[in-house]
C-alpha cells in the first residue's frame, strides 16, 4: 500500500482527532483519518509534514505516526 | 432517423438493438421530501457495506491467486468507502440539498475529482481512475442495478454503446451478436478491430447513437458507408435489403480467390497470413484462403481470466491448437502486449501505469517475470508441435530484445532440463512500431530473425497521435509521407541484413496502401482473416514494377492527402470493385 493509505490506516486505529498539514501552511490542514484529504495534501517524497492530535489517546496516536513515518519511513526501506 | 460515424468493418445488418450501458456517472438526479432523508441515508449506507464486501471478496481472491502487491490496490479502494471526507459530505448532501442517494455520490465525487484535477501532481490525478472504479460500483449498488453481461444473451442483437471495453467484447456471446455500433472510437480502436475480427458489421464514432436507440428499435448497420439506420421506413428497409444482398454476391466473388495464389501479375509471391485476436477466429483462416498466422495476439487469454493470471498450462494448450491447427505454416506468437488501450484490470496493475508510454508490453513482461516466464515457456512447448515463432512488442531498445532472449534461453534451459520438448532454433523477431527502433533498425536487425512492422502504434507515436481521442483523431494519418518513409527505411534495412519483414498493422490490409507496400518490397502481410480476399485480388492486379512506380510517385508528395487522392486514383484504375464496396477513406 502507498505510504498516503498507510498513514490513513494509522490514523484510523485512535480515537483522537488527528490532523496534518505539509510545510507551514496549518490553514490547510487536513483529517488524518481521510485518505481523500491526506491524498490532497500533496506531500511527495521528503515533503515536511505536521501531526496534530487531540483527544484521550493523543500521546499514543503521536507516538504510532512517528514511528511508521520516521522510524519505519514507511517500511520503503 | 440516420447517424453517420465511421465504417469500422465491413457489411450491412439489420436487427433488433440492444443498449449496453456502463453505469457511468450516469445517474438519475431528483430532489426528495424531508421524510425521504433518513431512507436515503439508509440506502447509501447499505450499499456501502455492499460495495466493500464485493471488493474484499475480488481482493481476497487476488490475493489467493496472485499475491499481495496486486491485492493492495483494493485496499485503497476499501479506504476510499470508509473515508469520512466521502462519507459525511454524501449525507450532508443527502440531509441539506435533499437529493436522492445516488445523485449525491455523483455531485461529491465529482468535487473530489475536480479538486484532484487542478493538483500538479501525476499520481493523484491518476487515483481518480481508482475513484471511479469504486464510485460506479457504489451507484449501482445503491440503485439495485444488474450490470447487464453480454456473455447470456438469449436473442440476435445489434450491440448499441458508448464504446466497447476488451473484458466486453471477450466475453460476450459471439452468436447472438451480429452488429455493433458505439459513440466513439476509430477505425484503429478496439471494437472495430474485435468487429472485423468477428466477422460482424461495425459503425464506431456516431457521437450520441446511445441517446438515439432504446433497446428493441430496428435498426440497420451500414459497416460499407458507416452509417446506422433507427426504424427506417419501409422503403428505405427494402432498398436495404436489396443492399445487403448483393454485397453478399461480392464476398462470395471474393471467395472464388481462395484457393488461387497471392501473386503479381509478373510472378512476385507475397506472403499472406492472418491476424488472431482470439481462437474462434482460427477456423476462418483456410476459410479465406490465407496461409499462416502472422500474429497471434496472446492478450484474450489475460483479459478473459478477468481476476487471475491464466496458467502456463492453459496459454501452452491455447498456443498449442493454434500451431497445430495451422500446421505446417508458420504461426508468428507475439508475447503479452498489454498495458495501454488493452489494460486488464485483472493483472491488478494501477491504471495511470498503463498508458501509451508507460510500463506496457515488453516493459511491462521484463519488470514481472511472474508473468513473462510462463508464456514463454507455454510458447516454447507449443513450438514442438509445428512452425512457431516469437515475436516481442514494443521493442524500443536493443538492450530489450537482448533481455528478452536472455528470458527465452532461460526458459530453453528449464526445459531441457525437466524433458520436455520444444523447438531450439525458434525463429525470433521483433516489432517496430517505436521510432527509435526504425531508427536503430540495422543494430536489431543483427540480433533477431525477422522484423514486423506493427503499423497502428508506430503511427501513433510518430505523428504523436493517440487515436482515441477525437478531438486529434484526423491527424491519424497512414499515408502522411513519415510514416511511408519510416516503413521504407525498415523494409530496406531488413533486406540489406538479410532478413524478412512483414506488416501486422491495418495498413497491410488497406487497399490504397497494399500497392505501396508491394512497391517497397514487403515479404509478409497479416491481417484479419476477412481481409485476405480483397487484399488478395489487389496483389494479382498488379505488377511489382507498377507498384514500384506508384510508390515512387505517391512518395514524391508532400502531405497525406495528396498522396491518398494520387493513390486512389491509381486503385480506381486497377480495382474499382474493392474500392466499390470498401470504404476508401483512410480513417
């Protein structure tokens, strides 16, 4: 699976509010959750992007993003 | 009422019409009472917990039949029914613009594509294939539609439709079709190939015809003029069916050709041999007096597996009767050339790959060995049982063709070693239909046996034309002087390499372009079966030295239309009939 469908499917396993946006541009952020939304996003191959999480297992939702996105770079390697 | 599109394969038909419609993004569109709201919320859910059970069932399939990589696609797709974007904007739609299910799905989907159309960005813009996909199954989902299958047809049609997939045509009932006519298409596009193929009447490009003809109208197909009659009036159907009866006296002229060789008037043999499309056509070759097959298309076999990879065992007996059958002419078997207009969705590679210069053909076969080892070992076996040889699409470079035989010297080995038999000196060729390839000709010609000049694609990419769209779809030009000097330049190439050259594209079938191609030299001409007879009696019409003056003159132009009104009028002279009853346009 493509790495949008991937962080989709993370995002997916938590009940909190997760949200992402590339570069600086907050105003555009889009619902983790939605693989329409991350697709928009546009982020291609070494695109910085943002992780916001809010909600009663924000730290956990975190702390999974960070690994498949950082530490796995999306099991590409 | 009269349409007129293109001819696309010759005869007229009168019968009943059936309107095969793909549940497009035509939807019905109506507004709803506010106490409908919550029912269409309840269908849009219902089919969205249909559509992913239909999609886990293809996945899980794949997945047993094939493997993960290809399943994964449909997992994109899953993610796409659950996507809250999608989700809640339907019901928002649902609950504020009261609009029915069906309607609403329409309108979000099509804000989702049009936002993804304006990215910079290639590989969104070709998710919205994979949108589509899931949206036309979610729509007849939701409005409880059969997908009509022209596999079970009980009565003789006349297939009316926007245009006709690959999957469509393999898969329909040969006997009961007895005529297409769609909106769009060329006389290159695969419905009229599959239509000549199949030996039925054929108009393509009419426009709108599917907004004209309801299912159970009379209608007459024109395959001669290109045109397409929806209840006529009485008079008009008897004129027609006088039509109809003496075009039938000209075939049968034709068939009186069948047994008499394919020689000019000074003696000269040419080569005449058969495109195959699929094997229901195998029993037409002796019918029209053709002698082997010049191309045999292996495509049928993916596309009508549909949702797995047919096994080397089933491409070996395929390959197996054709080589038999035809023994002992020379059965040419062109590996796998899918990818393009001929994209199965069955190999589960993504669509946007698939493109006219994608990963197609021999790229696509050296990139999947999965794919590639079985048929060429499936060929190899079939090679024991009489005259077999090989060709590979798309070549563009020598590095592939050495790739290729390296793939074959493999698959030789494999089956020396396992015992089992096959012929070792298999003739091996290669298709020019890319530019570079005219132009590194003599560096490929050193390195294969034998040269077929794929017409339809070196067109396309020459003149920088994709046929299907019709908006360029004229600048599809076969005379235009680039492509007869680049057919020129192959087939002296060639000969100075002393190796044959044959034409499998539809110009070795056209009759303005069959004197150019004797005038050249050709060796080989291969086409569809029907062909054979007209194409026949131009070859004993002429003189090579004719031809050769003709070629002459006809490349001393400078455009395509002059060189088509001069060679016309040099056809006018030497074989009106054919012209008569044959389109003479060119496209």
């Amino acid at each position: 699976m493509k790495p949008a469908g991937l962080l989709v499917r993370e995002a997916g396993k938590y009940k909190s509010k997760i949200s992402v946006y590339k570069d600086n541009m907050e105003h555009r952020k889009v619902n983790a959750k939605s693989l329409i939304g991350v697709l928009t996003l546009a982020a291609g191959k070494g695109s910085t992007v943002t992780v916001l999480a809010d909600g009663e297992d924000e730290e956990q939702a975190l702390n999974g993003l960070e690994d498949l996105i950082v530490r796995r770079k999306f099991d590409e390697e | 009422m009269l349409l007129e599109g293109v001819p696309a394969s010759s005869g007229i038909q009168i019968g009943t019409a059936l309107l095969f419609h793909r549940e497009d993004f035509d939807v019905p569109t109506y507004t709803i009472d506010e106490s409908e709201i919550e029912k269409e919320i309840k269908k849009f859910e219902s089919a969205l917990i249909q559509t992913r059970k239909e999609l886990e069932e293809i996945q899980s399939k794949i997945q047993k039949e094939m493997s993960s990589i290809h399943a994964g696609i449909f997992s994109a797709h899953i993610l796409l029914l659950e996507d809250p974007m999608f989700v809640d904007e339907v019901k928002k739609e649902i609950t504020i613009s009261k609009l029915n299910s069906a309607a609403a799905v329409k309108n979000v989907v099509q804000n989702i594509i049009d936002q993804f159309s304006t990215m910079d960005n290639e590989y969104l813009r070709g998710r919205e294939a994979d949108i589509r996909d899931v949206v036309s199954r979610l729509i007849q989902n939701i409005l409880g539609k059969e997908k009509i299958d022209l596999s079970s047809l009980k009565k003789e049609v006349i297939v009316i439709s926007h245009d006709l997939s690959p999957s469509d045509t393999a898969l329909m009932n040969k006997d009961k079709v007895i005529g297409f006519a769609t909106d769009v298409g060329s006389k290159t596009s695969h419905t009229a190939i599959m239509a000549r193929a199949l030996e039925i009447p054929a108009v393509v490009g009419l426009g709108k015809i599917t907004s004209y003809v309801k299912t159970g109208d009379l209608v007459i197909i024109d395959g001669n003029r290109g045109r397409v009659l929806i209840n006529p009036d009485g008079e008009v159907y008897e004129e027609y069916l006088i039509e109809q009866s003496k075009f039938q006296e000209f075939e049968q002229s034709l068939s009186m050709l069948k047994d008499m060789p394919a020689v000019t008037l000074d003696g000269t043999h040419i080569e005449l041999a058969c495109n195959i499309e699929v094997p229901e056509e195998l029993s037409s070759i002796q019918k029209y007096g053709a002698k082997g097959i010049g191309l045999y298309r292996t495509e049928y076999i993916f596309i009508r597996k549909r949702t797995e990879l047919p096994s080397e065992e089933e491409q070996y007996e395929s390959y197996k009767e054709a080589v038999e059958k035809v023994a002992p002419e020379a059965v040419i078997i062109r590996t796998l050339d899918l990818g393009g207009d001929k994209f199965a969705s069955s190999l589960g590679i993504p669509a946007d790959v698939g493109s006219m210069m994608g990963l197609r053909a021999i790229r696509l076969c050296l990139q999947y060995p999965f794919i590639f080892m079985p048929q060429l070992r499936a060929i190899l076996r079939a090679s024991a049982y009489g005259n077999a040889k090989i060709m590979f699409p798309m070549i563009s470079r020598v590095e592939e063709l050495r790739l290729a035989k390296v793939m074959l010297d493999q698959a030789k080995s494999e089956l020396e070693y396992e015992g089992l038999p096959f012929d070792p000196n298999i003739e091996i060729g290669t298709m020019i239909e890319v530019p570079s390839a005219v132009v590194t000709a003599d560096i490929l010609a050193k390195e294969c046996d034998f040269f077929s000049i794929g017409t339809n694609d070196l067109i396309q990419y020459t003149l920088a034309v994709h046929r299907v769209n019709e908006e360029i779809a004229h600048l599809y030009e076969p005379l235009n002087p680039a492509i007869l000097r680049l057919i020129k330049q192959v087939i002296d190439i060639a000969h100075e390499n002393g190796i044959w050259v044959g034409i499998c594209g539809e110009m070795a079938s056209d009759p303005l372009v069959v004197p150019l191609l004797i005038g050249m030299g050709v060796d080989e001409l291969s086409m569809s079966p029907i062909a054979v007879p007209e194409v026949k009696k131009i070859i004993r019409s002429l003189t090579v030295e004719e031809a050769q003056k003709i070629t002459q003159v006809a490349m001393s132009f400078s455009t395509a239309n002059e060189i088509e009104s001069y060679v016309y009028s040099e056809a006018m002279e030497r074989f009106p009939d054919v012209l008569m009853w044959i389109d003479h346009r060119l496209h």
